[in-house]
C-alpha cells in the first residue's frame, strides 16, 4: 500500500493542477511518478522541468528516451 496517494489534476493545488492537466493535454495521460508528486507543487515544478529537459533535448529520438524509461522502471519493478 502506497504511503502517498495519486492526485488527479481536480485534488491537487492549483499550481500542481496547470502542470498536471499539461501532461493531460500533451500526452494523454498523467505519469503516476508526477501524480505523486503533486503533493508538493514545488517539488513538482522542478521536476518537470528536469524531465522536460532530459526528454526534449540532445540527439536521442524522444521515443527512444521513455522506451529506455520503461524498460528500465520494468527492470527494476517500478511502478512509477
């Protein structure tokens, strides 16, 4: 049983919530790791900005970069 729960973007604050129905709007889902997250706004905005930076830049496909993503979270039996 998780200690946090997974918000959706109408529990969490308001600046958790722009940034969550963001992910809504571009990707069609929430990433549970971010839903998590939500609880701290402020951990939330740095986090996505480090991931925004780490998937959008360099020379790797960003199709490539979540398939590695995944593939490591299954490795290492992580749900997030």
């Amino acid at each position: 049983m998780p200690r946090l729960t997974k918000l959706s973007p109408e529990k969490a604050a308001p600046e958790a919530r722009r940034t969550l129905e963001g992910f809504l709007k571009e990707r069609g889902n929430i990433p549970n790791m971010f839903r998590t997250v939500a609880h701290r706004g402020e951990i939330l905005t740095t986090m996505t900005a480090h991931f925004n930076t780490v998937m959008a830049k360099g020379t790797v496909e960003r199709k490539l970069k979540e398939m590695i993503s995944v593939r490591v979270s299954h490795i290492n039996l992580c749900k997030y």
